[in-house]
C-alpha cells in the first residue's frame, strides 16, 4: 500500500488490458460507430479504435468484440491522408519518462534512441531537431502476426524546429457513439456523442465484459458484466442483460470479432 492507504497503480508499460464488449446487431435501430479515443489534453484527440455496430433487423446473434490495450507506446512522425486520419509512418517505442529525438539524417528524418530524463518524471517527450516542422503523434504498439502496430491517441500539429512536444500519458478510455468515424481519424466535436463513458484502464482488471445496448427511450449505454465463467457463459449472461433491457425472451448466439 501506499502512503495513506492507497493501493498500488499498475505500472503503464506492458499493462495489458482485454475489454470484451457485447451488443446485439437485431436490437439497433440503426448502424452505428462506437468511438475510443484517450483523454486529450488538448483538441488533438485521434480515434484510437471505431467499432462498427451494423443493424441487423431480426438477427439473434449477440456479438462479442475484444478491444485490447498493452500499455506499450511510441511516438511517430505523422502526416494527415486525405480526410484527417493520421498515418505513423515513422514511429518508436517509448517508456514513461524519456527523451527521443527527431533527427535528420542523410536526407530523411530519423528518431534516436529513446533515454531516461530523470528531471521530467513521468513525462513522455518528443524533439524536433530537423530543420522543419512535423506532425507528431503518441500512440499504442500492439503485435499482430509478429509485426508491431501502431495506433496513434494524441496528434500535435506542425512542431516546429527545435520545439519539443512533452505528454503525460493516462491511459482514460472515452467512449462516443456516432455514424461517421473512422480509425485513425483526428476528432471533431461535431461528429460525436456526448461522452457515453469512460474507463480509467488501470482501475479495472486485465480482462473484463461490458454490454453496449440501445436504451428503450433512446440513447446507448455500457454497463459491466460479471467476471466470473469461460467465454460461452459470458455469452449467456450478455443475453440475459439484453433480455433485461429489452424485455425479449429469445436464445441468441454468439458470433465473435475482435479490435486490435
């Protein structure tokens, strides 16, 4: 325990979290995204994750998707595509409390190696020591079939030569609903929900279950199921909330999907 009896926060690199969201396609009144993105500290927020959530009339199936987060991040040289969403094509590994460097080398920006800065804590930062300005994004690492992926959080634009770009990293999950996210897509207040909810990642256990649902009188909400039992009964129980809200008596079944 920590001093005034506290408990002890997880540390931010490697901490796996698994969030196993449910909904039933048959239940939506219409197609939807559900949008994670972290905390901003300013209006440079990137859609971490957008899950499609197809209307399905008539369909029983409940779908599970499995959102996972590693703790791992990097930093990357991005540029804006065509429609906002933000590509790493340059990117690095970096741990809470160091210091990496844009350098330019041989005609190319290049990142050094990340190193500890004892006189910034835990803070992240990023320099840009090439003569021009670049778009720089803190995002998650995960491997996927041995390669590494990036999905960038945070995007600050146009960092100028010899301007730094500092961050201290929470790991606080937002969820929106809107129709027209994408992945990777710098947000814009006008295309989303009011907050629907969020998670503090290091606050809830390495692996849990939610049910997204269509409120009677319109609206989403996300609501925790228990922990307990192997995936099949997860199933059933998400069936039983559904029923609950909803007041259906039928069997559905459950399909699967998954979102890195």
């Amino acid at each position: 325990m920590l001093p005034g009896g506290s408990p002890p926060q997880p540390s931010l690199a490697n901490m796996n979290r698994t969030m196993n969201l449910y909904y039933c396609p048959g239940r939506l009144t219409k197609s939807i995204n559900l949008v994670l993105t972290f905390t901003p500290p300013s209006k440079s927020a990137v859609a971490w994750q957008v899950i499609h959530m197809p209307s399905v009339p008539g369909s029983l199936a409940t779908t599970r998707v499995s959102v996972s987060y590693t703790g791992r991040l990097a930093v990357g040289c991005s540029q804006d595509t065509t429609g906002g969403v933000v590509s790493g094509i340059l990117t690095v590994p970096i741990n809470p409390g160091e210091t990496v460097d844009l350098n330019w080398q041989d005609g190319a920006a290049a990142w050094s190696i990340p190193t500890k800065s004892g006189d910034i804590g835990t803070l992240i930062k990023a320099r840009n020591k090439t003569p021009n300005a670049h778009d720089i994004s803190v995002g998650t690492l995960q491997t996927v079939s041995g390669v590494d992926m990036y999905s960038p959080c945070l995007q600050f634009k146009r960092v100028g030569s010899q301007m730094a770009v500092e961050l201290d990293f929470h790991p606080i999950l937002q969820a929106y609903v809107n129709t027209e996210s994408v992945q990777n897509e710098l947000i814009r207040a006008e295309v989303v929900s009011d907050l629907l909810t969020e998670w503090n990642l290091t606050m809830i256990p390495p692996v849990s279950n939610w049910l997204f649902s269509e409120k009677p009188e319109g609206g989403y909400q996300i609501t925790q199921l228990s922990s307990q039992g192997v995936v099949n009964e997860m199933g059933l129980q998400a069936v039983e909330a559904l029923n609950l809200v909803h007041g259906a008596d039928d069997e559905d079944i459950v399909t699967e999907n998954s979102a890195a």
